[in-house]
C-alpha cells in the first residue's frame, strides 16, 4: 500500500506542475516569448495562453508600455573646442517583442551607445552658443536618428530630453558675468528711458499748468477789466441821473486829494493843476452862502444891531470877508 501511496502523491505532483506549465496568463500591456527546443514559436499575449508543458518554454516576458531611461551625463565636444557634460532622456516603447528579443542583445545599452554617438555627431557641428540655444532642435535630430536605428529592434523612440547641458566651470562663470553685464547695460537702459519719459511728462504738465495759468490770469484780467468798466460806467450814470454840477464835483474833488498822500511810501505829492479850478469852484459855492446859512453878504439881517442869542452883549460882530 505504501509505494502506491508513494507513485499516487507523485502523479498529483506531476499533474500539477504540467497545468502550472501548461496555463500562462500574461498581464495586460506585456508579451511573451515562447520557445519550443530553443526555437521561436510563438508570442503570447495578454490573457490566458495554453503552451505544451516540458516542451514549450517562456523565453522572456517584455512590458510592451511606454519606458523612461536616463542616461548619465556624457561629455561632447562641440565646434569651438569645448567639452560640454549632456544629460538625456529617452522615452521609447516596444512594439516587436520578437524583434527586441531576438534582434539586439540588449536594447537598453543599445539606445545609449547609439545616444552617445549621435549626440557627439549633432554637438560636433554646433558652436556653445547654439548648443545651449537650440534643444529643440538637437531633440528632434537625435529622435529621428534613433527613431529610424531602432526600427528593426521593435522599439518605437517617441521623444528624446536634452535634461542638462553643462559646459566648463570656465565657460560658466564668463556666461555668469557676461549675463550680469547685459541686465546691468538693460537696466541702466531702462532707467534711463525712465528717467526721460518722466521729464517729458513733467515738461508737458509744466507746460501744460503754464497755459492753463496764463489762461485763467487773462479771464481774470478780462472779468477785472469788465468789472471795473462797469462800475465805472454805473458810477458814471449815477452822476448824470442826479445831474451834480461842478460845485459838488470840486468838493468831491478836494477830499480826494488827502487819500492821494495816504502811505508811508508817499514822500513826494504832486498837487495837480487843476486844483486851482476846483478851489474856485469851491469858493464860488461857499460865497453864496454865510456861516450860518444866511446872505451872501455874511450878515444875518435878523441880527443887526444885537448880538447872537446867549452872547454878550458888548461883543463886537465882525463882517465875514468873501472867500475869493
């Protein structure tokens, strides 16, 4: 019973390592190589496979996604003779398990030989300055070398990142000064350009305040001006509508003149001309009437022979002379 026992265990065993052989499930977005006596036979794809068990074999299981692969920094020789350090990155997808299986050894260390080798070719006809200026075009160069490369490995090259670019210490502290040069020249420019915009503006609101200025000092001088041709003439239609003779004219005349002598600055008054005439008319309008507004000869006819109301009586009235 025992040994029977013993060949029952190892059939189930052997069973189940041929269904284990036998069934293959193959994740989503991979393939599988499988060979039958170290021959090709066929790709599994994803899902459940069924392969001869003990005489069909898993040769590789490639991931058919999208890879990253940074390469480490390289040094290139550009056109003026300056070794620069570049760093990429390739992003590629197999499409061909068969072919990355079979038709490359290892198609990683493949793309970075070929990465090397291109690169030095593309920065060899460049100077520093494009180098450091055209990526995008060192990007699609390098893409369409390696691009048409790997075709026949089934691997699709779908972008190809120039990650750094670095050139001599040398070089970089140059570029450093070089570049501080350029935004202390584009500040300075910039200042200045400030600076004259902010006197242009300044001279035209100055210019601009001037004009405004003198046009409100004209209105004014001109509503001055009105102002006192008004009065004037409402000053000169008062006279003419009370019909003032020259009597009242003279008087107004002569009380004038004290205000014409008014001021500390005043040191020479000059009497005019024409205050002889105003003084005649003057007296002619005091010498119609007496003191106390009696006849013109500067008797009260009332009072002869007496004397005034509350005075003495011996008190001798004098005759008041004409004023000429």
């Amino acid at each position: 019973m025992q040994p029977i026992i013993i060949v029952l265990i190892i059939l189930v065993v052997l069973v189940f390592i041929a269904l284990v052989k036998t069934i293959q499930v193959i994740p989503q977005a991979s393939a599988a190589i499988v060979e039958r006596f170290g021959r090709y036979t066929r790709t599994l794809n994803a899902g459940l496979n069924i392969v001869v068990p003990f005489i069909d074999s898993i040769r590789n299981r490639i991931d058919l996604r999208e890879q990253v692969v940074p390469f480490p920094p390289q040094p290139v020789i550009t056109q003026d003779n300056l070794v620069v350090n570049i760093d990429t990155v390739i992003y590629y997808q197999v499409t061909d398990a068969r072919a990355a299986t079979y038709e490359v050894a290892s198609y990683i260390q493949a793309i970075e030989q070929l990465t090397v080798t291109t690169l030095r070719n593309i920065i060899g006809g460049m100077d520093l300055e494009r180098t450091l200026t055209s990526r995008e075009e060192i990007n699609a160069a390098l893409r369409g070398v390696l691009d048409e490369a790997t075709g026949k490995w089934g691997i699709r090259v779908n972008r190809v990142e120039l990650k750094a670019i670095e050139p001599p210490t040398s070089i970089q502290d140059s570029m450093e000064k070089q570049m501080r040069a350029d935004r202390d020249k584009r500040a300075a420019i910039l200042q200045a350009e400030g600076v004259r915009q902010s006197e242009i503006l300044r001279a035209e609101g100055e210019k601009q305040s001037s004009i405004l200025r003198a046009e409100g000092e004209a209105k004014a001088a001109a509503l001055k001006a009105e102002g006192e041709a008004q009065a004037i003439r409402t000053v000169f239609e008062s006279i003419h509508a009370g019909d003032a003779d020259q009597k009242l004219l003279a008087y107004q005349y002569l009380q004038m003149l004290p205000k014409i002598a008014e001021g500390d600055a005043n040191k020479l008054w000059i009497v005019p001309s024409e205050i002889g005439d105003a003084l005649k008319g003057l007296s002619g309008a005091m010498g119609n009437f007496g003191p106390l507004g009696g006849s013109p000869t500067g008797f009260n006819p009332q009072n002869t022979g007496k004397g005034a109301p509350g005075a003495d009586s011996g008190a001798e009235r004098r005759e008041q002379p004409p004023i000429d």
